[in-house]
C-alpha cells in the first residue's frame, strides 16, 4: 500500500490506493462513491464512512479524482463513479471536458448506485411559505383565493437572481410534488382571441388583415382588474397557428379595450381571431397549482394544490446540470435529472459519449442537446415537462456526407415544448446520418420530430397526441430545401394526430418542396393528412397502411404557383442548393437527380412515387397541376385490407389480404416503440 497527496483547487485531499491505485483488482475499472452524506476531503473509495474515509460529496470531487489518477497514468481501466441514492443541489453546472474522456478500452461511467434515486438538481427547496398577511396583496387577489395563498421569501433563501423576463430564456419556475406549477394566467386553460387588430391611429382592421402595430383590442372587462399590476405578458398564437410568442404588455387602455405592446413586435405581425393568454398576473392567481412572483420584492405568491410541506416546493436556480464539451467514452446513467433554467444536459464534440437510462424533468429548455463529434447518443431515458425541446441531434458534415451516427432511441418522450411551444420538437434533427428510433412520442403542441439536413434514419417510433394546439404542422416536418435528401422514414406508427389551427395537422410533412426522402412501411391510423408533399420532388410514399386519414396523401405543384419566388434565381430554394458541391461528388453520385435540376423544370413537382399502399378511408389529395408528373401505381384503396384487428389497433395485414397480390411488403408490427425494459429507468419497469 502506498499513498499520496494531490493539489486540487488549493485544497490538500488524500488519496488511498491499494497495489496499483487505480484499481482493486487488475483488468477492474476503478471504483469512486459520491453521497450526499460525503467529503470532497475523503478519497471516494468507500461507500460509507469509516475510520476517517467515506465517499465524495460531489461530483466534481470525484470528477477531479479521475483527473489527478489519469493525469498520473494510472486511470488505465477506466472508472465507475456510484453515486448512492439521494438529493444533489448543484451550486454550479457539472462539466467534463476532454480531459476527463475515457477511451474505448478504458469508459468513465457516472451511475446511480439504484436507478432513480439518486436526483441531480439545479433547483432550491423553499421552506418558508407563509399566509398572505399584507392587505394591499389581499387586495389585488381573487377573492376566491384569499386564505388559500401562500408567500415565501426568496431573498430569505439567498436566491437573488430571478432570472430573464418571459420573452427569453432562463426564467424561474416552481414546482410542487415534482410538477410544474402554472404561472398565474388568464384564461385559465386555453386562449381569449383578439377581437381585433389595430392601424397606426389606434383605429380597428377590419376583418382578417394583417397588422404590423403592436396594439390589439379585446372583448369583455377582464383586463380592468389588472390595473394594479406591472408585469403583465401575453403569449399567443399572433397571426400564424405555427408560430408563438411573448410580448409584454405596455399599457391597457380599458376604455377602449386595446392593449399596447412593448416592442420588439411579433416578426409575422397581428391578426384578429387569432389565440392568446395573459399570464404573470397576481390578479389571476385564482386556483390552486397557480403562482406570481414579485421580482422587486423577491417573495412569491403561490396557492399550492395540496399541504405545502407535502409538496416539496422547489425553485430552478442553476442555467443547465451537465455539460460534456469535448469529451469522449463518458456514459452518465440511472440518474434522475431535474429543475434547472435552461437545457440539462449539453454534450459538444467528442465521440461515444452517452445519456442512458436518465429521468430528465420539470427543466426550462431542452432535456439533451448534443452537437457536433461523433456518434453521441440518448438511449432509454424519460423525458416530460421539458419547457423546450426533448433532445437535439447535430452533428455531420454537408459537403462532404460524412454521418455523424448520433442518436436518439429507446426514449420515452411527453409534454414537452412545455413553454415554447413551436419548433421545440421531441426530437430535432439536423446535420448528415442521425438516427431516431424506438421512440414514445406524445403530447407535444407543435412538431413531434422536426429534421433538416441528410441520410438521417427515422424508425420504429410510436407518435401520437402531437400537434394538439397548432396548425399547418406536421408531427414530423421539414421543409425549404431541395439539398436536405436522403432520409429514409420507416417502420413508424403516426396515430391520434390532430390540430385546431389554420389547415390542421400532418402525420408527415414535407412542406415548400422538401425532396428526396422515402416514407416506406408506416402506419398511419387518424392521423389527419398523413403524408403531405408540398411542391416536392423525388420522394417516395412505398408500401405503407393508412387508415381512417382525413387524406392518406397529399401531393400539390406549389412551386409553379404561390411558391414561385422560392425557384427564382434568388430564392431560398436555390440559394439553399448553391451553397452546397451539389454537381460534384460525393454529391453528383449520392443525389444524380440533383445535379440538373435547374435545367429540369426545377418548380414541378417531379419524380415523387407512391406506390403498393394500403388505404382504409380518404385515399388521395392530388392538385390537378401536380398529376401529370405524380407515379401513382399498385394501391390497395377500393378493397377491404382484411387487417387482423382494427377495432384494437391491430392493423397487420391476414395472410389473405388482396395486397400481397400487389407486392406489399409485411411490416414488424411488433417491433415498433419502446423496447428492454432493462435499459429503461425504473419508473417504466
């Protein structure tokens, strides 16, 4: 046995180490224990303490363990950090750079000793709530919430920094018994609509006209009662069903019932008729699971939906919990992730990197972004009430076609794009050769998958409940390039999708001529508009079920229409193909229907396929522009399928269905969604 002394931040640890130090036995990763209950001064080789030694306290402790050891040469076997079951609040992110990479010989595994029960957390408890007392806030509440609502004292707490307005990122929340809690709004649920928009004097727009001035009238009185308050925001749906956002209010003339906006103004401008809410009103705070909080004073005000103490009422603090920026063959598993401002888990660069098995929750941006370096991957994880996107993969290189192989599979992803609520998809995709699969995708406003770029692999994915409050969307969506090819769309299960907006929602949408991808051997089963091809070219709708759709496919020549000005010589749709070596390799081999397309009629919808489908229901949705270019052969629509059980969703074909005559292809039925339980987090088990 020998020992030595390390330096690390000022700070003297001792670090016992038996034989080779860096392992218990030879071939043995080395064994590090981190618990709410440890010392940073201890060497983390023990899981209680004893004799003086115990484990780390954080992760950082062990983290710069591994450092001193690797730097030493003596990390050769890689390491295993336990973290026991318990509450970890992070006074700062947690970050790993290229210094703590392991290799593929030697992985550095950052685990939860029992899955679930160890929590990483950027938040802070709030244990001081009190009754509301002050009877000019008593004066300014709902009478019916009087003696229900409660007010802490943040500043009590040491909690100073509140956190961007509502228009940014990096707002405060509270949540209570590990749900979010809502901030006080009216109307409760849902939306009031503008009642009309305004000219330049003040004066109404008559009908649906658009209006760039930032002032809107509305119907009723409700907004008199707010005229104690000072930080009142809207948000809404302000001239398109797809597109949301902030504003704060200015002034409420209430004699008129027009309300002024601060600027910045909505980008796409006003409509009358179209949706919002008011929100960050005390005023408003009128049933339980609603709060406010005063940012000068620094309380908060919060009418908790059972006994306070029950709750566990918690306040994000820290900006992210984890970051891995360079880092390589690092894999954090089993923990519970949670209560942060921003996005949770950043991963930039570095290869192999892994999240698995992860509950990631109640954060205020996305649950994994994961940009650049080489195949980095979520695997197995739960993600919900995420207040953006659940997870992002970027990563590969245009010019060349070089795939990235990120991934995202086996994950179960719900309510999501929590607060913000468009283009915040479950899974964003972007870059070349990404791959998402084995997916549970459901209850999302917006985009369930939203993808640009190549060959990237969307399978095996079950998505229902999406796109529930926006229109012209599609739960999967790209659009606007004629270069973003090659992605190959199979063996998905797209059920219950419907929206309330403007022209409703696709199950997939290749929207302002996205071209080049195949959607071979889904399901589609109510599912609105299932696949849409808007003014496309090259794509591919092969061997698919569609079922009780409102059109199993769409296909329209928008490009020779409306869209005209995108095909010009300066409009997005060529400025987007020039950017790329499109008539050189591996481009011209890759995608040789690319190479001329400017030559060829580049408006037309040409070269789209669809053939040896099944169709229960509305069959096709063809503009009369886009026939004569359109394939469109060897469907089954006129013929009952003969489906084994659709009354439960069953909708493999029996072996005497008139469609294998056509040539169709079975699909695995069974191996569509989650899958190993084993690799799941214990809540799914």
């Amino acid at each position: 046995m020998w020992i030595t002394f390390i330096r690390l931040s000022g700070t003297m640890i001792l670090v016992c180490m038996l034989a080779a130090l860096a392992c218990d036995c030879p071939g043995a990763p080395l064994m590090l224990y981190v618990s709410p209950q440890g010392s940073d001064a201890w060497s983390g080789r023990l899981a209680r303490p004893q004799h003086g030694d115990g484990p780390l306290g954080t992760l950082e402790g062990a983290r710069d363990v591994l450092r001193a050891l690797k730097k030493a040469g003596r990390l050769n076997e890689g390491a295993i950090v336990e973290i026991l079951d318990g509450v970890y609040e992070l006074k700062r992110p947690f970050e790993l750079t290229e210094k703590d990479s392991g290799t593929p010989k030697a992985r550095i595994l950052y685990r939860a000793q029992h899955p679930s029960r160890a929590c990483i957390s950027g938040g802070r408890r709030v244990t001081n709530f009190e009754p509301v007392t002050d009877p000019a806030v008593l004066s300014r509440l709902d009478e019916a919430a009087r003696g229900h609502v409660l007010q802490a004292d943040l500043k009590a707490l040491g909690i100073t920094d509140f956190g961007q307005p509502l228009a940014e990122r990096g707002r405060l929340e509270l949540f209570f018994n590990d749900q979010p809690m809502t901030l006080a709004r009216w109307p409760n649920e849902g939306f009031t609509k503008i009642a009309a928009v305004s000219t330049p004097d003040g004066q109404p727009v008559a009908g649906r006209q658009r209006s760039g001035v930032g002032s809107i009238f509305y119907d009723g009185d409700r907004p008199a009662r707010w005229s104690s308050e000072k930080d009142i925001w809207l948000h809404g749906y302000w001239c398109w069903d797809w597109a949301d956002s902030y504003a704060k209010v200015q002034s409420i003339d209430t004699e008129r019932h027009l309300i002024h906006l601060a600027p910045p103004y909505h980008g796409y401008g006003y409509r009358s008729g179209q949706r919002f809410y008011a929100l960050n009103v005390l005023a408003e705070l009128d049933s339980p699971g609603e709060w406010y909080l005063d940012q000068r004073a620094g309380i908060i005000y919060f009418w908790p939906p059972g006994p306070i103490a029950e709750g566990r009422p918690m306040v994000s603090i820290q900006p992210a919990l984890i970051s891995l920026n360079s880092t390589s063959y690092v894999t954090v598993r089993g923990l519970v992730l949670q209560a942060c401002r921003g996005t949770a888990i950043t991963i930039a660069g570095g290869s192999h990197n892994r999240i698995v098995s992860c509950v990631i929750r109640n954060v205020g941006g996305g649950a994994v972004s994961i940009s650049g370096g080489i195949a980095n991957g979520v695997s197995g994880c739960d993600i919900y009430n995420i207040g953006g996107a659940g997870i992002w993969l970027n990563g590969g290189d245009r010019v060349t076609l070089t795939p990235a192989q990120h991934y995202a599979d086996n994950n179960h992803i719900h309510h999501f794009a929590r607060l913000y609520r468009t283009y915040h998809p479950a899974v964003g995709i972007s870059g070349v050769g990404n791959r998402v699969s084995h997916n549970l995708i459901h209850d999302g406003p917006h985009n369930a998958i939203l993808l640009s770029g190549n060959d990237h692999l969307i399978e095996y994915n079950e998505i229902y409940n999406v796109c529930y409050e926006t229109g012209d969307v599609g739960a999967f969506y790209m659009g606007r390039d004629w270069t973003a090819r090659g992605t190959l769309i199979r063996y998905n299960f797209f059920h219950d999708i419907s929206g309330p907006g403007m022209y409703g929602a696709n199950a997939v949408y290749l929207d302002d001529a996205a071209s080049g991808t195949t959607i071979f051997g889904n399901i589609f089963y109510k599912a609105g508009r299932a696949a849409f091809i808007g003014g496309g070219r090259d794509n591919i709708i092969e061997n698919n079920i569609f079922i009780d759709c409102t059109y199993a496919i769409h296909v329209d020549a928008r490009g020779l229409g409306w869209m005209k000005a995108a095909v010009a010589d300066d409009g997005v749709l060529v400025t987007r193909l020039k950017k790329m070596p499109y008539k050189q390799p591996p481009w011209s081999t890759r995608y040789q229907r690319l190479v001329n397309i400017l030559s060829d009629d580049p408006a037309a919808p040409k070269g789209n396929v669809i053939v040896r489908n099944v169709c229960r229901g509305p069959w096709a949705e063809v503009e009369q522009a886009a026939g004569p270019y359109l394939t469109l052969q060897d469907n089954l629509v006129a013929e009952d399928p003969r489906f084994v059980n659709p009354e439960k969703m069953n909708f493999q074909l029996r072996d005497d269905s008139p469609a294998w005559a056509l040539g169709f292809k079975r699909i695995p039925i069974k191996r569509i969604g989650l899958c190993s339980k084993k690799r799941r987090p214990s809540t799914l088990q």
